[in-house]
C-alpha cells in the first residue's frame, strides 16, 4: 500500500514538472551565426533553428550568470523559447558553455 502511495505521488510531481514549461520549444546545438537580435542554431541533425532575442530573456555560462554578449559562434547552446504572435521563436533563457571540441587533425602517412 506504501508503495503505491509513493508510486501515486512521484507520478504527480513528474506531471506538473512536464507541464511547467508549457509551450517551451528547446533548441540545442551549436552557435553559428548571431546578431544583435537572434542566434541560428545547428542542431546535430544539421537542422538550422533561429531565435529571436529579448531584453527579458536569461542568460548562463556553465550556470552563472552571463550577458548574451559572451555568446560566440562556436559555444554549445540550450534555448528555451516560445512562438511569438508571429510563429517566430523567442528566447527565454540561453545557457551555454564552452565551444565544441575541435575535430583532430588527421596525421600525414609516410610510405
């Protein structure tokens, strides 16, 4: 009987936990083009996803506080978003840390 009652509560957290970002689209990948309005994303399936920036949007490197700034093409990204009255993506938090590794060179073979 205690089980099921945990079982019974766990459920209940985990729902309200998936709805809690609502209509949120989550965007992630790496950083390859920004302007002072959006940032294209690409995604691992090379699909490339726009978002529009806002001045009320949070912003984290390696979860601290950042400035949108700090942002380079490069860094890996998570958005949160939503559409706007548009259809158009817009940021509501950006967090994002360190650039890709780079792939290794290939070394020369000698014969």
């Amino acid at each position: 009987m205690t089980n099921k009652m945990i079982l019974a509560i766990l459920a209940l957290a985990f729902a309200g936990t998936l709805f809690a970002h609502g209509d949120a689209v989550h965007v992630t990948g790496v950083v390859r083009a920004i302007t002072a309005d959006s940032v294209t994303v690409e995604s691992v399936k090379h699909e490339m996803t726009t978002v529009l920036l806002t001045p009320k949007m949070e912003v984290t490197r390696s979860k601290v506080k950042a400035d949108i700034k700090d942002l380079k093409v490069g860094d890996r990204v998570v958005i949160h978003a939503t559409k706007n009255k548009d259809g158009k993506l817009e940021a509501e938090e950006v967090a994002f840390g360190p650039a890709a590794p780079a792939a290794p060179a290939t070394a020369a073979v000698k014969h």
